[in-house]
C-alpha cells in the first residue's frame, strides 16, 4: 500500500479539503469525493468503473438521479441535495438506438431517423416520386412536398404523393384557393402564386402558366403581352450606343444599350457617351470606387460593382469585364491564387473525403463522424468514427471498458453505476 503521509483526523481533512471547493459525503459505508459547482462529479469506483465523465451518451433513463451541487463550498448541504450519479461503461443501446441484423457495429441504427430502418430494422421509407419527398422523424416515414417547382398534398392520400402543382386556379399558391376571375388567373411571380397581378404589371403567357410582366418599359411587352419594339423605329435616327425601345407603355423611346449611360443628358447629340463599367462611373454615372478597387460585372449579382472588399482577392473571369471576389486561403477553385483548383473540388475525390483549401494550400478533409485512419487516400475516410468501437471519436480510440461496449456518437456508451451491486465503492 502506498504511503499517503501521517493519518489525519475528519476535522483536519474536512480543513484541508474546504478551501479547495471540495467535500467528503459518507453514505452506506462508502465515501464520495465531491467537486466544488465548477466541477464535475468524478467516478469513484472499483476498475469496472474507470471511464471518464465524458464518454456518456444521451437519452439516459430519466429515473435516474440528476446530480447536483453546492452553490457555497463554505457550508454543508443537507444530504438531500447530493443525489449523484455515477457512469459507468455499458453494452447496452441508449433509447431509439439497436443492432440490425445487418449492422455493421453494435448500436449503430437510429430507429428514430433511420430511413432505411425507421421505427423497426428493415422498414425502409418510400423513395421521392411525384413531387414528394420522404424522410424518417421520431421514428415515423414523413411525407413533405418539392418547392420547386411548389406542389401540395390536397387530398391527404401519401399513395399519390404531392398531386397538386400550386399554379393552378383550384390550388394557386395553397390548397383550395381558387381564381375565379378569368382577367386574373393564377400567376407565378418571384417564385410564388397568386390569382393576377399587382399594377402596373400585367398578365402574360410564361411557359406552362402565366406570369407578371410590367408593360410600362418591357420592350418585349410594350403595353400588351408580346408586343415587342423594333429596335431602329422604322429606321429613324441613331446615335451612340443607343437604340429605340419602350417607355410609358410605348415603342419609340431611345434607350441606352446595356453597360453605357447618358451622363451628360445630351443623347440627340453624342448618345449614351459614358462607359458604366469604368472606375468613374460604376454601375452609374458618378459612382467613383475607392482606391485598389476596380469596376466589374459581378457574376454573382450580374451588377456592376466595385470590386474587391478588403480581405477578398479580384479574380477575373472574363477580362477586363467580369470577375469574382474570393478567399484565396480557403476557396478550393482559387487556393493560393486565381485559377488554383483542389484536385476533385467539382466532385469528391473518394468516399466521404473532400479538397479543401485551408492556409492558401490544398488538402483533403473527411466529413464529419468520418477518418482517414490509415493514411491511404485511395480508400477515402473508410473509418465510422461515429459507430466504430475500435475508434471512437478518433483513430485508436477504442471502447473496451466491458465487453461489447458501443460508440455511440463518438463516445463509449456508458450508464449508470449499479450502487448496489457494489459498482461504486470506497476508494
């Protein structure tokens, strides 16, 4: 037995022991070792018991005590106040967790999200058809229907999934909500439907329904649907990066060509004369950008903007046109430089591992609940670190307290201590 210094009496421990936030609780002939509230309680157990705290899982048996602790580590608590719990490693599933006959690790399917075993092993959720998608929640197949293109379930039968498209006048939008009016049928505008359209649009035929155009300055619908302007007007005068379009519901107004502007307001007598993608005159007349930052079309917003925003590189796409504003340190198309792609950035490269451009240099990475334990990229991140008990959480960690202990989540499956069968003891 190891020596431990001259033996001390309960006061001259209980002395030691205070200041330190900690306290002794004696309770059926075994003796617990208290952390202050900032603390977690520790096992004090014989070696079944030697796992740490943090290899627990959730949905423990709410029966169980919860433990609690002492707000002032100057007083004692009454003994009602230390109902502590103890883990201790376990080989048994936590709640909505099995083994199916096809599993590949102990515990390893989630009955409660599962789709391939949802509520039981086996019982596969239907696959999407018809506008409807399906998923496993609480242990139930869900039913939810695509928004695009937006589709309902009116009729509440899942064999027929989602029948309903929303740009019909029986279900415009919703179900059940008709358009009546035949000058205003369902409409679909910025994804959503309605019966007709808000002034001063107007309904016109788009695609397989109608939608809103605005009649005022469409020169494709000028004043009515299809009603397209003739760009020279019949021949009539041209001048300078213009051309004849519509305005207050009719054709023969000059316009300005995309990108060019009429800065001066003087277009009978040098037409649109200003270039709106230089630095002067971005996106408008006058709009002058800052220092280091230049005039481009956006291809993310298909806008002339000022590009690029501090910490961002300018990487063009088109020269001297369009371009795009990246992170150089962490973008796998432009790692370290405009153009540097991740190999298999478009794709991933192996099972469950992507490029990933991290410091302005290319790597692989695994996804989550996933590793590269032996170190061969040919085989992608082959290790369930969320399941494997041989690594649980990471490569070589093994869950070996009792036989059959599971990993759960990335940590060993542990539950309560049985007190009375003498799993917590004095130490």
């Amino acid at each position: 037995m190891r020596g431990f210094g001259p033996r001390r009496s309960p006061v001259e421990m209980r002395s030691s022991l205070e200041p330190l936030g900690l306290r002794r609780r004696h309770s059926a002939g075994k003796t617990l070792v208290v952390l202050g509230s900032s603390f977690a309680l520790a096992c004090v157990a014989a070696s079944a018991c030697a796992v740490p705290l943090d290899g627990g899982v959730d949905d423990l048996p709410s029966s169980e005590p919860v433990p609690s602790f002492v707000d002032d580590a100057g007083t004692d608590a009454p003994d009602s106040t230390f109902e502590l719990t103890n883990y201790c490693p376990s080989n048994k599933c936590s709640t909505g967790l099995t083994t199916c006959p096809n599993s590949r690790f102990p515990c390893d399917v989630d009955l409660r999200s599962d789709p391939r075993n949802c509520g039981s092993c086996g019982f596969t959720c239907p696959s999407a058809a018809n506008g409807a998608l399906f998923a496993c929640a609480e242990g139930k197949c869900q039913m939810t229907c695509t928004n695009s293109p937006r589709r309902f379930d009116c009729n509440g039968i899942v064999d027929d999934g989602c029948e309903v498209t929303a740009n019909t006048n029986e279900n415009c939008g919703g179900c059940g909500v008709t358009c009546t009016d035949p000058e205003s049928p369902c409409t679909t505008r910025k994804g959503l439907q309605r019966c007709g359209c808000p002034a001063p649009e107007i309904v016109c035929p788009d695609g397989d329904g109608f939608g809103c155009v605005n009649a005022i300055g469409d020169d494709t619908n000028c004043g009515a649907c299809g009603n397209a302007c003739d760009r020279t007007n019949g021949g009539a005068p041209s001048y300078e990066n213009t051309y004849y379009g519509c305005a207050a519901a009719s054709c023969g107004h000059l316009k300005c060509e995309v990108l060019w502007g009429d800065c001066n307001f003087n277009i009978k007598a040098d037409g649109c004369e200003t270039y709106l993608l230089s630095d002067q005159n971005c996106g408008g007349c006058g709009n002058v950008c800052p220092a280091g930052m230049g005039c481009y079309v956006n291809l993310q917003s298909f806008q002339a903007e000022c590009m690029c925003p501090p910490g961002k590189t300018l990487c063009e796409i088109i020269p001297g046109l369009a371009a795009a504003c990246v992170d150089i340190t962490s973008d796998p198309k432009n790692c370290g430089g405009c153009g540097v792609t991740c190999s298999g950035s478009d794709s991933r490269s192996h099972d469950y591992m992507f490029p990933s451009c991290r410091g302005g240099s290319c790597e692989t990475s695994c996804e989550m609940g996933r590793a590269d334990c032996n170190g061969n990229g040919e085989d992608g991140c082959e290790i369930n670190t969320n399941s494997d008990p041989r690594n649980c959480g990471e490569c070589g960690h093994a869950c070996d307290g009792v036989a059959g202990q599971a990993c759960i989540g990335g940590r060993c499956a542990v539950e309560p201590c049985d007190v009375e069968a003498g799993e917590v003891t004095t130490r």
